[in-house]
C-alpha cells in the first residue's frame, strides 16, 4: 500500500490495515466535508400538482370539507404571489403497483380500483361507510395513485438532483391511510410510499418525516414503528384521546418498537387554540435537537394546515406566516433536501395563505415577522416534557436534562421534577359502519366571520418584502494594514482577513454576491458608542513613530497599533454600517477592533 494511499484513507476515517486485531491512530480531516462542498450551491424548487385532482369530490354531501376547493384555492394563492412562475415544474404520474405494494395490501387496492368510472354514486357511499371518514368519487382511483406517484416524483427530483427542494400539491391526503384500510380522507399513504421509495431505491439511510397536520398521521406511525432508518415526528390535537383518531397510540409514551424504539415522537396537544410560541417551543426544544442529532438525509413533511388560524377541524391558532418559519429552520438539515406534501387543511384561507408561504420559505425568501411570541402554554410544556421523559435514554441531545428515578422523587426536597401522566378519555370501540354525511364540525356563521377578519388583517400587515439583493459583501485590503509590527505572528494579523478573502474566491462565492463600497466612519457615527476623548486619541496616531505607538499599546495593554490603525479602524467600522444597501444579509471581513 502506498504512502498517498495510506494518507487517503486516513483522512477518510479508515483504517488502512487489513488486520482486525491492529491498532492504528485514524486521523479524520475536519474540512473535508467543507472541500466537498465547494462546488455545491443551491439547487431550484419543484412543484407537482395536476389539474384533475379537483375531480375528487363528494356526491352525497356537497359541504364535505375536503374539497375540491382545498386544491384550487391553493394554486390560485400561489399565482397571486407569482410563486408557480419561480419553480421547476416535475411532471405528475401515476403510483405504480410495485410502490402501492410495499405498503398496502393487494385487496385494498384492487378494491379502490374496482371504483373507477363507477357511475353508482349509492354503491360508492355503501363502501364509503366501511371506513372512518373518507368517500369515493369514480375518480377516486385514478385520483390516488396520481397523488402518491407525484409524491415519488417530487421526491425522486430532489434525490437526483434536479431540484434543491420541492412541493406536492396533491390531493386525495394520504397519512392516514393503513396497510389494509382506507381512513380519514386518504386511500394510499403518500407520504410513506415515497420515503419507503426513497429507502429501496435511492441508498437514503436516515428519512425524517415531520408531520404538522393537526390529526396524527397514525397510518404513517404503524409503517415505520420498528424501523430506525425513519424518525416519525408528529405534533397533533390529541386531548387524552377525546379527538379524532381517538388512539391511545396517539400518545407521547409510543416511541416505537424494537430496533425502531425511540425513532417515534408524538407530542400530542391536549387543549385547543395553541399557537405559534406552542409550536415553535415544540420545534426548538425538541424537533431540532433530535433531528440535527439524527442527520437524515431526505426530510419529508406531511404539511396539513388544519392547525391554522380559521380551521374549524383543528381549532387552533398558527398563524399562516408561522409555517414560513417551522419550515425555514429544517431546511438547514439534509443538505436542504426537502419534500413538503399536502396533507389536510380545511378553511380555505388559512390553507391556502399558510401553503403558499411555505412555497415561499423554499424559494428561498425571508420569512415574514411574526407577532410578539409569548410563553408556551403550560399544556404544551408539559407534553414536550413528557416526550422528553420517555425519549431521554435514546438521544444524546436530550442527556442534559439529567434523569432521576421516580420512584426517588418522592425523597427529594430541593429541585423541580416533572413526572408525565398517561390520561386516555377515548374509546377503544370501533364501530362497523360510519357516517357518510354531516360528520363533521361545522362553525357558526358569527364565527366564520370574526375569523374571516382575524385572518384578513394577519394578512394585510404581514410584510412580504424582499431585499435588492439576497446576499452584499464587503471587503477592503486597506484593512490589512493594521498590523503588529513588534510581533509579526500574533494571532491578529492581516491573514486572517486576506485568507477568507481568497477562499471567498476559490470557492466562487464573490461572484453570486453584491459587492459594496467600504466607506470610513463618520465622526458623528463613532459618537454613537465612544467618546470623544478616545475617539481623539486614536485620531492623533495616525503617521506617529512606531516607538511612540509603543508607548500608547502599553498603556491600553490588550491592542497594538501601528501607523495605519486609525485609518484601518475607520474602514472596519464604516464598513459594518453598509447594511443599508437594502440587503437580505451582508457579510463584512475587516480588520481592527478598535471601534
């Protein structure tokens, strides 16, 4: 084995020897994850939608919530803030019965596609009313396999490439839909499908699923519950099991079976009107630790918007801008491979407002200020709590919480303790036939209106501007002259400012940025931290003795000065105030902290 051979496989973490019992030092190069990236930029955004889809639709009860509609209403949205324009289209197709396969059973699925064109609308209700919640159009069929195929489709795009990131616009949903029974609006699982695609086909090792959809996706649960190479997130109204699905699996304590244990988070919310402190609580104290501890590399949402403000299904309160930023802060994770697919969402507004910001968010625009965010509500601390409390052996991230013996708690005076509770106040009956027609909530006109309002106003002052240009730069090699000339080697010198300059360059990040102009500090905007006397002082260095200098540094005792400080000092601080090019964000690389 070669010198150059052993090095490359040092670097890489591997042991260059092939004896299993010898003791080699492995030596893992930090940066090369940095040097892979180099040529690696931002990829475009998908969407996958098809027209047709407004087909699917009740025959025997015209005010069914899902709708039509929920489709139409999104895509209108989306074109009035010219979002369609900016994506790359992918082109819908059908699941095929290899991928139906992997999840549902044959029976289910011959059974739907017995359905198709039937012109019996008496028939379809009859089958309907087997299953929980769901009705059968003759469309149905062709309907739901385009629904899951896209869901492939999108996902596939973004594996291979194509696209950074992308949307599903699909309906029938799918996350509740099980191996052998179709359930709550949904025939076959979208979501699932494509991760198990993703799994089988794509060498993905690590898939998070997050589902924000107000009702837990349980189908999505039951598919991957001892699989360890998917972490099922889901943040759902539960209230002890009084709320549909009414599932005692809905609860915190079911983190998953056998190799799979500890990779199912349920945080279920017990009451109504939580909002956006309760979810964002939920997503920083404990989504994002688990999900950076697990580094997956695809990430799939189930994005249902019946949690939003108006949905009379969820009765909750995130507000549309809100899903801008649950959705901004996962895309950080995969290498920003993110698949966000329809789910649920049922007032029209609030779907197709919340949508259509989340489209935005994967554009690549700044999320939009939120109202003031207050505490989380003590209902969900304690349900973040609980998950905590039955997760904590399985995540490193969750450790430094501490653990502690219940039955010890008892025995311990000083400190708080948190001890969860499991409460069920569903049924564990389940009926044989269901309800077809007015089974679901309905909200009172007053009702709808003070809505209407609440969501006409959050709208009207949500703030959508985007900056001139996404990314300013700001860079002078004056500033490099400021320099320790006792002491050339000291740790502040002029490479550290010229070495991320030329590495700026070789990785070709100056050339996607707009540059500006340093400028000097004004005297006026120096007098808005220091004082005049200082300000002063550091002036009359200019040109003077290295000597003379000397004498100054000593007395400060923690800086140097030579003669081209001041002037370097000047450019630093001007420069940092160039924000005011209109930028989304600026990068500014100086040299001297004297200001």
């Amino acid at each position: 084995m070669s010198k150059q051979t052993k090095f490359s496989n040092f670097v890489k973490g591997r042991s260059p020897s092939s004896k299993k019992n010898d003791k080699v030092n492995v030596f893992v190069d930090h940066l090369q994850n940095t040097r892979d990236c180099k040529d690696k930029i931002s990829g475009q955004t998908g969407i996958i939608y098809d027209e047709r889809m407004v087909e699917h639709q009740c025959l025997w009860d015209p005010n069914y919530p899902e709708c039509p509609e929920r489709f139409t209403r999104v895509l209108e949205r989306c074109c009035e803030y010219g979002l369609l324009q900016r994506c790359v289209d992918i082109q819908p197709r059908k699941a095929t019965s290899e991928e139906l396969l992997k999840l549902h059973t044959p029976d289910r699925i011959e059974l739907l596609k017995g359905t198709d064109g039937s012109p019996d609308a008496e028939a379809l209700e009859a089958i309907s009313s087997g299953y929980d919640a769901i009705y059968i159009h003759p469309s149905t069929n062709e309907l739901a396999l385009l629904a899951a195929g896209s869901t492939v489709e999108i996902v596939d795009a973004i594996l291979d490439g194509k696209v950074q990131n992308g949307m599903a616009i699909v309906r029938p949903p799918g996350h509740h839909a099980m191996k052998s029974e179709y359930c709550g609006y949904c025939f076959f699982n979208n979501v699932a499908i494509a991760a198990q695609h993703a799994l089988d086909n794509k060498g993905v090792e690590r898939i998070l699923i997050v589902d924000w959809d107000v009702h837990h996706g349980q189908a999505t649960q039951q598919m991957f519950y001892d699989d360890p190479r998917v972490l099922y997130f889901s943040v759902h109204r539960y209230e002890h099991g009084a709320f549909w699905p009414n599932l005692r699996e809905s609860d915190f304590h079911y983190i998953g079976s056998g190799a799979g244990k500890g990779f199912n988070v349920n945080v279920p919310l017990n009451k109504t009107k939580m909002g956006n402190a309760d979810y964002l609580a939920i997503w920083h104290q404990l989504l994002l630790p688990l999900a950076y501890e697990f580094q997956p590399e695809l990430i799939i949402i189930s994005a249902g918007y019946d949690a939003a403000l108006g949905c009379f299904e969820g009765e909750m309160e995130i507000t549309p801008a809100c899903y801008s930023h649950l959705t901004s802060s996962l895309m950080g994770l995969a290498q920003g491979k993110l698949a966000v697919i329809l789910e649920g969402g049922y007032c029209l507004k609030s779907l197709a407002e919340g949508a259509a910001l989340t489209l935005r968010t994967l554009l690549g625009d700044p999320c939009p200020i939120i109202s003031k965010v207050g505490e989380p509500s003590l209902s969900i601390q304690q349900s973040v709590l609980s998950a905590i409390y039955v997760l904590r052996p399985f995540w490193k991230c969750l450790q430094f919480q501490g653990r502690f013996d219940v039955s010890k708690v008892g025995s311990k005076k000083e400190g708080t303790y948190f001890v969860p509770s499991v409460t069920f106040e569903g049924s564990d009956v389940k009926p044989t036939t269901f309800a077809t027609r007015n089974c679901y909530p309905v909200q009172n006109r007053e009702t709808i209106n003070l809505l209407d309002q609440r969501l006409d106003k959050l709208i009207k002052e949500t703030s959508l501007a985007v900056p001139k240009h996404r990314l300013c730069f700001v860079y002078d090699e004056r500033m490099a002259s400021h320099r320790n000339v006792n002491e050339p080697g000291h740790p502040e010198r002029p490479a550290r400012i010229t070495s991320i300059y030329q590495k700026l360059l070789e990785y070709g990040v100056l050339d996607r940025c707009y540059r500006l102009d340093a400028r000097d500090a004004t005297r006026e905007e120096l007098l808005w931290l220091h004082k005049a006397d200082y300000i002063d002082e550091i002036a009359v260095t200019a040109g003077k003795k290295q000597s003379t200098l000397n004498q100054l540094e000593r007395q400060y005792g923690s800086i140097f000065i030579c003669p081209d400080t001041y002037s370097a000092a000047l450019l630093s601080a001007g420069s940092s105030l160039c924000s005011r090019c209109h930028s989304g964000r600026i990068a500014v690389v100086t040299q001297s902290r004297l200001y």
